[in-house]
C-alpha cells in the first residue's frame, strides 16, 4: 500500500485557532480516510498542551503577531522568514499534499511556505473582522472559507466555525448536570472566558456574588465556572461564602456536558464560543475581549444577538464597573423562562451545518483519499 498522505494544519497561538483544525481532523477520519496530520503551531504553551493532549504531533513556529513598532518590526520579518523556511522544508520532507490554515500570525508564513512549494491551500477565516493575516494570505490560498460574510474576503464560501463533535451537547440538562456533579434539578449559569483572557470576568463574579442581591440573582440556580488555574480557589472562596451552588473549576474538559447542562451562559465571543453557544442552543450573555483594538469579538456575536437570540455588553475591565453591567441583564434573563425559551428557539432555528465536513470534503477533493463508500451517504 502507498504510505498515508500527510496533510499540514496551520493554526495556533490560542485554541481558537486549533480547535477548528481538530474538528476537521475528526470528520476526515470518520470517513474512513487514512492521513498523517502535522499541526503547525505557535511557541505558546497553550499549543502544546493541546497537541500533547490530543496525541498528535506537529512543528512550533517562531512566527510573532504583526506589531508595526520600530523596534518589533524586524523581529517580526525575521521571525516570518524563519517559519516560512521551517514550513516549506517540512513540505519537501513530507510531501505533503494539501494544508488547512485557520488564521492568525501562526498561518501567514505557513500559507507562503505552501503557495511556494505549489501545493493547495485552504484558507478558513474564523472571526467576523479578518485579521492583517488573513488578508495577506487570503492572496496566496487556493481556496478560501469564512464563518462571517464580509467584503474584506468577498470570494470566500460562507461556512460555519467547524465544531468537535465532543462540544456538542448529546444528554439532556438534567443527565449531563448529573454527570458534572451538579444538581439536576437546578438552572445553570455557565461562566468561562476561554482559553486566554478571562480574568475581568472571573473578577466580576467574583465581586458580584459578595453583594446583598446576588442571593435573589441566584435563587433556583447553580453556576458552572471555568476560572482558568490561576482564579479558582479565590473564586470558589467567595461561591462559598456567599452561598451560591454549583462547581467552580479551572477547565472542563467535557464542554459537551456543560453545554448540555447550561441554561444560559457568560462568556467572550471569540468565534468558537459563538459557533458552540450557537450549534448547543444556548443564550449567552457575551463580554467581548476588552483588548482588542479592531473589536472583532463584538462584530463576532452580532449575528446572534440582532437576532435577538443573545446580550452583548461591554467589558468595562474594573470589577465593580463589570458588576453593574451585568447585574440588570442577569436578572432579566435569569428570571424569565419564557425569555430563555424564546431564544433557545431561535438558536436551533437559525443555527448553521458545522462546517468541519465542508472542509473535511475540501481535503478528500484536492488530495484524492480514499473514504469508506457509506462514509459519504451518511454525510
């Protein structure tokens, strides 16, 4: 038998950029189709703590985000350079057949490395705002995917944000909050700011349950927090203290679960969490990233909130500012089942076909791998 096709992933510097990539891997290999995956990626820890958990190799790139700063410039040309030759001598190594890059700096030089060496490229941009990167290389794909419509990539196909099937809730609430520890019985308010970058909102809750009202804000439900390593026990002191329900944890690892177990949720609208929120019928109170100068996570959840189906507040990054922003939009949402059920509704009405199996079909297309015959009819 021939050896198995290796196929390049590009993607890195948060999950957001991996997670995608692992969707697609998965639907590829439930068809049947034998490959070699090699994830490139970022120096970041995050990265390899994904890749090591997941049992998959790869390469970590040197590439740095873009900074127009006199003195990171250069070290952002070298660095390129330097990703882009480690990317293409991987190509010749391999003979790799095909990449998927998901955006971001990890995929500038990886797509350059790509187009150089003449294999095909599928470029996936994730965010409603495409990023320097994403514009640039949009240049040098062979094809090009966006989970937002926009004019910057206005001859890309519209795809939704390609999901693993393990975020997707499969119990019912009371089973998977069973399953979770928590009480079946109660509403649950999920809370997590993602792979990077949740602290303003582990710092809110951890303000707002000290206060006088938070005790009827949560009469008849439980939280599910995700405060990331650093947060958790200071956090879970104040749950404690204040009497508030449920389990308060640096990760899950079972979004799935909490999905399912979730009756509404507080989180950032980077674009997984809107595509999982959206695939799992969840509103969601998004608190976009504060730091972003193009603001893309606000522009990412717009869909669903002009819908009507989700809130979109402003992170006001001070806990006490925070609280008071959030403390009007919990209670409306918290105490209106009528509400919750209504956008839950137009969740699952308007919600997208995952587009990890549009892209998983790009790959078999351009490489020619053999896939299992009812493979394709349960598509």
């Amino acid at each position: 038998m021939p050896p198995s096709p290796t196929i390049l992933f590009a993607g890195g510097g948060s999950g957001g950029h991996i997670y995608p990539n692992l969707a697609v891997l998965e639907r590829l290999q439930q068809t049947g189709a034998e490959v070699v995956p090699h994830f490139l990626v970022s120096e970041r820890a995050v990265d390899d703590a994904i890749l090591r958990k997941e049992g998959l190799g790869g390469s970590a790139l040197p590439a740095k985000p873009l900074s127009m700063r006199p003195d990171r410039l250069w070290a952002f040309y070298t660095a390129y350079k330097r990703s882009e030759k480690i990317v293409y001598d991987i190509i010749q190594k391999t003979g790799a057949q095909a990449m998927l890059a998901t955006g971001g700096f990890v995929s500038g030089p990886a797509v350059a490395a790509a187009a150089r060496a003449g294999i095909a490229v599928a470029l996936v941009s994730l965010d409603a705002v495409p990023g320097k990167s994403n514009r640039w290389s949009a240049r040098s794909a062979t094809d090009l995917f966006t989970a937002y419509e926009t004019e910057m990539l206005s001859k890309a196909q519209i795809i939704s944000v390609p999901l693993r099937q393990s975020v997707i809730a499969a119990a019912s609430p009371q089973d998977a909050r069973r399953a979770l520890g928590l009480d079946p019985d109660l509403q649950t308010l999920l809370i997590f700011g993602g792979s990077q970058g949740g602290g303003t909102i582990n710092e809110a809750f951890a303000e707002l349950v000290t206060r006088a009202a938070a005790k009827d804000l949560f009469r008849g439900w439980q939280v599910m927090h995700l405060t990331g390593e650093r947060d958790r026990e200071a956090i879970k002191a104040n749950y404690d203290q204040a009497g508030v329900p449920g389990r308060i944890e640096a990760f899950c690892n079972q979004m799935g679960l909490a999905w399912a177990a979730a009756s509404l949720a507080v989180c950032r609208s980077g674009a997984g969490s809107v595509a999982e929120s959206w695939a799992n019928a969840v509103p969601c109170v998004f608190m976009p990233y504060p730091y972003h100068k193009d603001e893309h996570q606000r522009a990412n959840a717009a869909p669903v909130v002009n819908r009507g189906a989700g809130l979109l507040l402003k992170d006001r990054i001070e806990a006490q500012a925070n609280v008071e922003e959030l403390m009007g939009p919990l209670r409306s949402l918290m105490h209106s089942e009528l509400r919750l059920n209504q956008m839950r509704d137009i969740l699952r009405a308007s919600a997208a076909p995952d587009g990890a199996g549009v892209l998983a079909d790009w790959l078999i297309g351009v490489t020619g791998l053999a896939v299992r015959p009812e493979a394709l009819m349960e598509r």
